[in-house]
C-alpha cells in the first residue's frame, strides 16, 4: 500500500455517500464474484483519477480519452500525461492505464472480467455504441457497474445545465439501453439530494475550518439520508446500475 492509498484508506469514511456507496457497492460485487481464483481483472472507463478503485483487491486498468483544450480541460476530464505519471506512482494495483474512447474501442473481446464506469456514460454522445463495446470486453458470466445522474427527477435543462453533459437517464431509459447488450440488468436510485448533500459536496481542503465542519455534518447526515432509497425516483441525485453478461 503506497502513502497515497493509505490516506485514502484513512479518509474514506469522511468522503461523500456516492463515494462510499459505490466504493462498497464493488467491493461487494467482488468478494461474491466466485467465477475467478485469482484477483478480478477491472476494467475502470473513464477512471482517471478514480478513487472507486483505489485499494480494492483486483487489477485494474484504468481507460479515459485524452484531455483536450475546452470543456474537458475546464472540467478537468480525460488523461494528460502528467495525470499517468502521478497514477502510476500512486496506486499499486493498476496494472495498465490506456488512453483511448470506448466508443471506438480496439480491445479484444472478453478480456476483462468486470467493468465499472462511474459518472461517465452521461457524458457520451454515442451511448449505443459505448455500452456495446464495454459488453463485448466482458468475459462471460461478467458484470458492469454504471452510475449517472438520476434523469427521472435532475433534468439537465435551463441555465443549471451540465455543458459536458449529453443527457440525464430515467430509470427506464437507462434499463432499455443496458439491456439490448446485458442478459440481467438492475437499475436502482441512490444518493438523497438536498442542502446537506451540497454540504457534503464542499472540499475539505478548505482553509476555513467552520466550512470543513459543515461538510462533514452534510457528510454524515447525507449517509442516513440515502439509506432505503433504491425505489425512490423522487429527490434522489443518481441511478446505480449493475449489468451481467451471462454468455
């Protein structure tokens, strides 16, 4: 364990509930996932800087597009070099970090046994084409694991919207999408939206201590708020997919 996975590990506790519960959502997929002996080959698109993925025991392969000029560098999505660089000093279960889109993937098929893509499919004008080839990478009896806001009650309209959003999935929408390519599909709610999921959201590398307080209080009270939510379409910031290839 490096310095930087140790603080992580450290921290994780204070971090927000998306986080933690899709932190915890693929430790439990892996643990349970018996078809292997050996550690789980993850592939993480659109990873990054992922910490979903830090520590957890599987090899994993970190893929995102390039970082361009324009909304992805304001954002601060895709892979710049000095970002491989850090990666690669930091974690130590990566074992590869590719640069290159899903949609226009070269990988082989049925090369990894899991798939997590957290945040990122939301972002994807070809969604079609970017869930087809994350199956085709699957091994059989596989799964994948998607997050994205939730489009049944966070529309992305009006002057709140997301630039680098491509649209907002309802429950359904994303079902219908995962299961053109998936044999058995989940799609749940999670995360209860409201001020102290924005409290919690607040960086805790803020100088003002009373700024750091509030964001741990929204930290905590958020982690209740969100329990038992999986059917609540209503105030609710993110769908939660898992999607196994059974052939």
């Amino acid at each position: 364990m490096t310095s930087y996975e140790f603080m992580r590990w450290l921290t994780f506790p204070l971090m927000t509930t998306h986080l933690v519960t899709v932190r915890n959502d693929i430790k439990r997929l892996i643990k349970t996932d018996a078809s292997v002996n050996k550690p789980l080959s993850i592939l993480d698109v659109g990873g990054r800087k992922s910490p979903y993925t830090i520590n957890l025991a599987a090899d994993v392969t970190l893929l995102d597009v390039p970082q361009e000029a324009g909304t992805k560098e304001a954002l601060n999505l895709g892979f710049t070099e000095s970002i491989l660089t850090n990666i690669q000093k930091k974690r130590s279960n990566i074992s590869d970090v590719l640069i290159q889109d899903m949609t226009q993937s070269t990988l082989p098929e049925a090369c990894y046994d899991a798939v997590v893509s957290i945040e990122v499919i939301e972002h994807v004008e070809a969604d079609d084409l970017f869930v087809k080839h994350i199956a085709q990478v699957l091994k059989k009896n596989g799964w994948a694991y998607f997050t994205t806001p939730n489009g049944d009650f966070i529309k992305n309209e009006g002057p709140g919207k997301n630039p680098d959003h491509v649209r907002h999935y309802t429950r359904q929408e994303l079902h219908d999408l995962l299961s053109q390519y998936f044999d058995t599909v989940d799609v749940h709610y999670a995360v209860s939206t409201g001020k102290y999921r924005v409290w919690s959201l607040q960086s805790l590398k803020s100088t003002n201590p009373i700024r750091i307080l509030k964001s741990l209080l929204g930290t905590v009270v958020n982690r209740f708020q969100s329990r038992g939510l999986e059917q609540c379409s209503q105030n609710t910031a993110h769908l939660v997919a898992v999607a196994y290839k059974d052939r």
